[in-house]
C-alpha cells in the first residue's frame, strides 16, 4: 500500500529548481519512499539543529539530500520538507527554518 507523500510548498520550489537529472533521481526515491516511510535515516539534533522526529535520504551520490517527516500515529502521510545540496548543514537549516514559519501560522 503506497503511503500518501505530500510536500511543503517551498519543498516543490526546490524540486522544481533541481537539474533534470537530479529530478529524475529524486522522483524515484520518493516513489521508493512511498512504499517505506523508514527507508531514510533518523535525525537528531545536528549541529545544534534539532530536527528529531525527521528524517533523511540521500540522493545523486549523496551530493543533495530530502529532509522529511511522517505524519500520523500510524503513518497517514509522509511530509517532504527541505530538498536541497548536501551543503554543510544548509538544508537542516531550510529545514528548520521552514518548520518555525509553519508553526508560526499555525497559531
């Protein structure tokens, strides 16, 4: 049974933003992703980052990786957040930052 994948709004602008190339890559192991919501590995709190609860999983020989989250007590959607170059921290940082506006709108 596929799980249902969703994105952050600015997650599509970073998709749409991706070489052809790496598009290809990333839609297939986010077509991977819906049949396992565990393939990535857990995050923690990372260069003083917290992202527990996340996950991640690289692609294009781990130059870029997808920061995502499950959703639901017994896995309902998967909720891609960040899809960016394994730079550093920065996409833990896009990430994050994401998180923060969303929680903000929220309340």
């Amino acid at each position: 049974m596929p799980y249902k994948i969703e994105f952050h709004p600015e997650a599509l602008n970073d998709f749409d933003t991706l070489d052809g190339s790496v598009q290809k890559e990333v839609a297939k192991k986010i077509d991977a992703l819906s049949e396992n919501p565990f393939l990535g590995n857990p995050l923690g709190n990372k260069f003083g980052i917290n992202l527990t609860g996340f996950y991640k999983i690289y692609i294009a020989k781990k130059k870029y990786r997808i920061v995502y989250r499950l959703i639901g007590e017994f896995v309902e959607i998967i909720e891609i957040i960040a899809i960016g170059k394994r730079d550093k921290e920065a996409v833990y940082r896009l990430a994050l930052k994401r998180l923060k506006k969303l929680s903000k709108s929220s309340k």
